[in-house]
C-alpha cells in the first residue's frame, strides 16, 4: 500500500509546478508514482456546478458555505474507487488539492478555526460518510497570499481559461484560508503535516515515504 499526499495552498501558490518538481526528483527513481487533481474540472458534474457558481451561475448557489463544501465533497466522493485503486498500486498517490482545502475554505468563510462546526463536518463527511483515504502527509507550500494572488491574475492575463473565480478575486477571503490553512497545520488535523516549499517540500514528502 503506497502513501497519499495531499498538496495544498492557495491559488497562484504553485501545486502543479511543485508536483510536476516532486515527480521529476531522482530521488524517486525506482518508485511508482500517480497524481490527481481536485476538483475535477471536466470530470465530474459536481465540480464543474461549483467552477458555474464560482463564475455567477446558478443563483445564490455560491452563498452557501455548506453547498458549495458539499459539491466539492462529492466530487472527491466519486474518485474514492479511483484513489483506493491507486494507493494500492503505486508507492506515491499526490493529489493536487484534497479534503483539506474543503476545510480551509470552509473555515475561513464561516469564521471558524480549526475546531470549529464546519471542519468537524467536513471531516465528518469525507472521511467518514465518504470513506474517502485519509493522507499520510499533508503539505501546505508556504507561499503568501499576496505572491498567490498576483500569479493567479498574471495566468489569468495571458490564459483566458483561467479567469479567475469569486474566491480567487477576493483578496480578504484569500488571507483568511492561509491563516486557517497554517491553523489546521498546526493542529495536525487529521494527519501531518509539512508547511514548505521548493526543495524543503520535496524532502518532506521523501522523508514520509521513507518513514
């Protein structure tokens, strides 16, 4: 049975460079190794609902912490054969994004830390209704909000794709899921975690495969 670690950080923080650096690392040689992405953005109906809602669509969909954490939740539930599978026949699944972000985002629009009603849910609901895999490790690439935030604009200047999202525009709401991102590292929840980036990330992630 191979590790799962989840990558996580802001938008414009730099997850597919890391993983594309942390798959590319010589040190890996010799292992298998498999990524995934969330939300699945052109796989999944209910990742795609909430990208709609994120860009206006669907009326007040968007307003809704829960509904919007319970599409997002979904879309990772129709992946749990796929992960399972995974994990199974490889040494390292990286998932680009996981459950985590569900709880920062969540968090971090409610007011709440940590421990608060919204992350208990969410691990409530993922990890136990779901059955989702809990991650061995979970790191969190330590780029600041502001750094996040002016890469996010710059793709979206030069890749109309990329436009961003009401929470990618929100710069307050960006701060707040950093700052409930380092909480839920610091409260190691649900797994470890690693608050890195760059080299340090990659020799976090090793270091989990060799423990």
């Amino acid at each position: 049975m191979g590790i799962l670690v989840a990558i996580e950080g802001l938008d414009g923080a730099g997850k597919n460079t890391f993983v594309q650096r942390l798959l590319g690392d010589p040190r890996l040689r010799g292992l298998t190794a498999e990524t995934t992405t969330f939300p699945g953005y052109g796989r999944s109906i209910e990742a795609d609902l909430a990208a709609e809602a994120l860009h206006g669509e669907h009326g007040d969909l968007s307003g809704s912490a829960y509904a919007m954490a319970m599409l997002f939740a979904l879309d990772r539930r129709r992946s749990r054969e796929a992960l399972q599978q995974a994990r199974r026949r490889t040494d390292v699944l990286v998932c680009d994004r996981y459950v985590a972000s569900n709880a920062a985002y969540s968090a971090a629009r409610l007011g709440q830390g940590p421990d608060g009603e919204v992350t208990r849910w969410v691990a409530e609901l993922e990890f136990g209704r779901f059955e989702l895999p809990r991650p061995d490790l979970q790191v969190l690439l330590g780029v600041p909000p502001e750094v996040a935030m002016e890469r996010a604009a710059g793709r979206a200047a030069t890749d109309a794709s990329r436009a961003r999202d009401a929470y990618e525009r929100d710069a307050g709401l960006q701060s707040r899921v950093y700052r409930a991102y380092l909480d839920l590292a610091d409260a190691s929840w649900m797994s470890p975690w690693a608050v890195a980036d760059g080299d340090a990330a990659v020799d976090a992630v090793l270091a989990a495969l060799d423990s």
